[in-house]
C-alpha cells in the first residue's frame, strides 16, 4: 500500500487523490463516511448508492393493477 498525502485548506477541506477515487468508484456528488478508530486511523468508505444498487427496492409497493384516472376521481368526490 502507497501513502498517499493531501494539504488540508484553512477551511479544512482536502482533496481526495484520484487513485483512491478510481479505486472507490467516487464521482462529483459522491458521500463518504469518516470512521476514527481506536487508534486514531481514520477509515473513509463510500456512502452513495448507484442507480443500479437501488434498482427495484420500491417495486415491493407496486399495486397488482393500476388505478384509472375515474378510479381516482370517484375516490376524491
């Protein structure tokens, strides 16, 4: 493993190398998470979910049959 090292700005913003962004997939609006363990070592894991990692997680409320506009519109009145 390669030590990779990064300047922390004043505001506390560092810059996340490009090998260890290749490496976790991370693009423009990715979340990581930052995990201290109990000797001070800091984890970072990915946090985002794809498109793909969540494809189909609401079909189990999918309903058996559409409702029709009339449907709906007798429901309201």
């Amino acid at each position: 493993m390669n030590a990779l090292i990064s300047t922390m700005t004043q505001k506390g913003q560092v810059t996340i190398p490009k090998h260890v962004r290749d490496r976790l997939n991370l693009v423009t609006g990715d979340k990581v998470e930052f995990i201290v363990n109990d000797r001070n070592e800091v984890v970072i894991k990915p946090i985002t979910r794809k498109a793909m990692e969540v494809a189909g997680l609401l079909s189990k409320y999918k309903k058996a049959q559409p409702v029709s506009v009339e449907e709906m519109n007798q429901i309201v009145v």
